[in-house]
C-alpha cells in the first residue's frame, strides 16, 4: 500500500520533497503511481523499478513508510 500521489505528506518538515514515479504494483504486477521522496545530498542506491529491496524505514513520527532502496512510499 501507499498514499495516493494526490495525498502524499509533507517531507518539506524533514527537508525533503517528492516526485511522482511509475513503478510496478507488486502483487499484480500493474503499473502504478507512487511518491518518491527526494532528500538534499542524498541518492537512493535503486530506481523504484528495478529495486531489490523489501525493506523501509518510518518517518514523521511513524505515518510514513520509505523504501530503504528507492526512497518510494511504502505506507
Ligand atoms: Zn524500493
């Protein structure tokens, strides 16, 4: 699951911003929408399609799910 695109939250408060990606829909396989969060200075290792990692990290106060390797919203 994640947010819709249209009611991401706000990263500004941590200094971030969000772009809006397609990536594959991970049990069906169907492309979708999701947020990627975009931090200064920092790169994520994958790009949301071709991301290996299963794994996020919460921030704002645990409402918000990142992937560790991509940076999309995994709420
Ligand atoms: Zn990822």
């Amino acid at each position: 699951m994640s947010y819709p695109v249209d009611q991401l939250p706000d990263i500004s408060v941590i200094g971030g911003t969000w772009t809006i990606v397609s990536t594959r829909d991970c049990a069906y396989g169907r492309p979708v929408e999701v947020g990627q969060a975009h931090f200064p200075g920092w790169e994520w290792p994958y790009q949301p399609k071709a991301c290996p990692i299963q794994h996020g990290s919460w921030y704002l106060d645990g409402t918000l799910l990142l992937c560790n390797g991509c940076g999309t919203d995994g709420t």
